[in-house]
C-alpha cells in the first residue's frame, strides 16, 4: 500500500512567499507616500495656526510678530524696544526646524526670497499691532518636489491653506 502525504511542495511555498513580499512592498510604498503628503500638510496646518495666533497676540498685547525663515525652518519674534527678540520660553510659538527633507519657497509681496542656512535678524512676515499680515506665499515641498502644499494671505487678516498638484505649480 502506498501512503498519501498532505501538505506543499517547496515551489507552492517559494511561490506564495515571493507573492506576500510583492505586495508588502507595493503596501510601504503606499502608506510612505501618504505620510509625505500628511507631513507637508500638517507643517502647513501648524504654521497657519501658529501665525494666527501670533497675530491675535500681536492684536491683544499691542507688540508685533514676526515669522523668521531660515532653509529649513521659522522661527518667531516680537518687536521689543526698538528690536526683534527671538521668543524661546514661549511654549505656543516655537521655531521649528523641518527634519524630513521639507523644502521651503517663500514669495513676498510678488518676490521671490532666498532663504538663508540660519535665522536672520529681520521677520520675513510680519503681524503688526493691528493684526495684519504681510502677503506672502509659502511652498512647502517634498525633497523631491513632488509634492506641495500651500499657505498665502488671501487678504490683511487671513490665511489660506491649500494642497496643490503639479498643474497649479506649473
């Protein structure tokens, strides 16, 4: 009599192996691809926060803001005594350095800016006392500048936020 074994051959498990690897790769690509785009907006989100609510500080304590933009970052300030000092003990308003490749393009009043390596002494965008901003528009990019979300002044008081494809930066 000859006994049947039950089970898989070496090739159906090889097969099935190489199978779950393909889309285990296609799954990390997808999710890492998400996760460029949730960070570009959340930076964007939270500095739209940030300079409304320094532009309401601006407003309450009758002090100007201002946003500083170094490459890889912004950091804030207020205009004491005839000088912009950094705010550091302030825990709603910290600068914030971008660690994941972000890049930043900042345009002014229609002009581009080039960014330095460090924090300048003068804010790029300035809350005056009344609440006003300076119009700008920022861009902030993947490192492969694929990727791009928006913040701009749509008038004096107000910002908007806003993801953008590849057509809109053409």
């Amino acid at each position: 009599m000859k006994s049947h074994q039950t089970g898989f051959t070496l090739i159906e498990i090889i097969i099935v192996v190489v199978i779950i690897s393909i889309l285990a790769v296609f799954g990390v690509q997808m999710i890492s691809s998400g996760s460029v785009e949730r960070n570009l907006q959340q930076h964007g989100r939270i500095l739209q926060s940030s300079i409304q609510y320094s532009c309401d500080q601006a407003t309450l304590q009758n002090i100007p803001y201002g946003v500083k933009f170094f490459q890889s970052g912004y950091a804030f300030s207020q205009f004491i005594n005839q000088q912009w000092i950094d705010l550091i003990a302030q825990e709603t308003l910290i600068s914030r350095e971008l660690t994941d490749g972000s890049q930043l393009t900042l345009e002014i009043e229609g002009k581009v800016v080039v960014l330095q390596d460090d924090v300048g002494e003068v804010p790029h965008i300035i809350c005056d006392n009344n609440g006003q901003i300076t119009s700008f528009v920022l861009l902030f990019s993947d490192a492969t500048e694929t990727h791009h979300y928006q913040l701009k002044t749509i008038n004096f008081w107000q910002l908007e936020g806003q993801w953008l494809d590849d057509e809109k930066i053409n």
